[in-house]
C-alpha cells in the first residue's frame, strides 16, 4: 500500500490550523519578518532599497560639534558628593 503524501503547503496549512489564535499572530508576524528580509539589496530589489536609503538623515559637520561640545560639558560636569 502506498501512503497518501501531502504537498508542503497542506502539510503547513495543517499544522497552522492546529495553533491558536495567539502562536498564529505569532507565526504571522514572523512570516513578516521573513520577506521583510528579502526586500534588502542583492535580492534583486535594488530601487525598493535605494528609495528606503534616500529616507535616512543626516547629519552636517554643524550637528556633530553640537554632540562633542555637549560631550565635553559632560566630562568637566562634578555631581554633588553626598
């Protein structure tokens, strides 16, 4: 007697159908994940990535000093002994 063998995807829609309602939010979330990570370059969608790039800030010489100055009024700061 042969077995019956299922396709993969039945055999996942069969093991989805068996989780509850909070593993298949879970599952779905991390299904997310998945093909949010093939959206990246070198898997071919390249002008997806290059208008992402395009979103990102930046910082002139200007906004840096502002983080050193900052930085060294840190280092000369003496809190209250107690």
């Amino acid at each position: 007697m042969s077995e019956i063998s299922n396709t993969p995807m039945e055999e996942l829609l069969h093991k989805f159908n068996l989780l509850d309602s909070a593993s298949k939010k879970e599952l779905g979330d991390y299904l997310d994940f998945l093909l949010s990570r093939t959206s990246r370059p070198g898997n071919g969608n390249m002008k997806s990535y290059k208008r992402k790039i395009l979103t990102v800030s930046t910082w002139t010489d200007e906004d840096i000093k502002a983080f050193h100055d900052v930085a060294q009024l840190f280092s000369q700061w003496k809190p209250a002994n107690w």
